[in-house]
C-alpha cells in the first residue's frame, strides 16, 4: 500500500515538474522517486519471507533488509549523478526525500489484511 502511495506521488509530481520545469525536471523527479520506490520494494520482499518465529531472527531479518535497502538507494543516487549530466538536483534529491517520508508513514496505515479474508 505504501509503495503505491510512493509510485502514485512520483508520477503525479513527474507530470507536475514537467510542466514547471522541462523535460529533465520530470526525469529528475521521476528518478529521485523511483529510486526510493525500488529500496522500498526490496525492503518488502525480504520483510514478507521472514521465516523465523523468534525475536532475534526478527530483528536479524530487519537489519538484513534495510541494508540492502541502503545500498539499493546509495548505489542508484550515485549512478544518476554520475550518469545523468542534465539532472535537476533539487528535483531529484526533493522527490526522493518526500518518498522517504511517505515510506515511514507505513507506521499510520492501517491493517486491513485480517479483514478482507
């Protein structure tokens, strides 16, 4: 659900940079949201395969999962700085804190699994 949000927020202010600043304002903002869209999508799919039932493999399968969600968003920031000549910085950097926030705002959306078996 979160992810969604994330991707939803990146098209909407893609299409919104387009129109106020060009083509590479778009791109930059689709890029700094996208970025952060994909960590987050790894960071799911390690979380939801967590097999173990204790404590400490919980929390082993947590810190797992947000470290290659930290190397799956260093790696991709830098490819695009070094990459993208025509990046618009604060577009990019912008839409891709905003999408962070969004992710930690997982903790207020309700659960809502139980209910639809």
């Amino acid at each position: 659900m979160v992810i969604r949000w994330q991707v939803l927020f990146t098209v909407f202010i893609a299409l919104v940079f387009w129109g106020v600043l060009g083509l590479h304002g778009a791109i930059s903002g689709f890029l700094g949201g996208m970025v952060n869209v994909v960590s987050s999508t790894f960071y799911a799919f390690i979380i939801s395969h967590h097999k173990g039932y204790t404590a400490g493999g919980a929390i082993r399968t947590a810190l797992r999962a947000e470290a290659i969600k930290i190397i799956v968003i260093i790696v991709p920031l830098w490819a695009v700085f070094a990459v993208y000549k025509e990046v618009n910085a604060s577009a990019f950097i912008g839409v891709f804190i905003i999408t962070v926030i969004i992710f930690s705002m997982a903790l207020f959306v309700p659960d809502n699994t139980k209910n639809s078996k």
